[in-house]
C-alpha cells in the first residue's frame, strides 16, 4: 500500500504511494529483467555513467576502447 524510501545517510524517509497498475508494471518489468539476467542478456545502455564502469575500456558500446 505504501512504499517508502529509508535515505540512511541523511535519516530522512519518503513515503508514497502506488496504484494497483503501477506495482503490476514494475512487477512485469522486474519479471523481465530478471529473465534476461538468467539467460546472461546484458545489453549495453550507454550514458554518462560509463565514466565510471569498470568495463568502459572494453566494451563495445563506447567510443573509446583498449588498444
């Protein structure tokens, strides 16, 4: 009935709400990503937190690739 966020490093907690059709679409889409991950389908979504991945140097989603 209520989601809520628990921010441990500020102590703050957010509350909201979802309907019914909003926890079946997430549901759907957990469902969905968790049936990629078992059949090892990781596809590459390129953005600005590339700078930060491990496998930036090495994947073939990025401009810049190891030599």
């Amino acid at each position: 009935e209520e989601l809520r966020l628990h921010y441990l490093s500020e102590g703050d907690v957010v509350s909201t709400k979802r309907m019914p059709a909003q926890l079946e679409e997430t549901k759907a889409e957990i469902t969905r990503i968790a049936s990629e991950l078992q059949m090892q389908k990781y596809p590459a979504n390129p953005g600005h937190h590339c700078r930060w991945c491990e496998y930036e140097r090495i994947c073939p989603a990025t401009k810049r690739q190891a030599l």
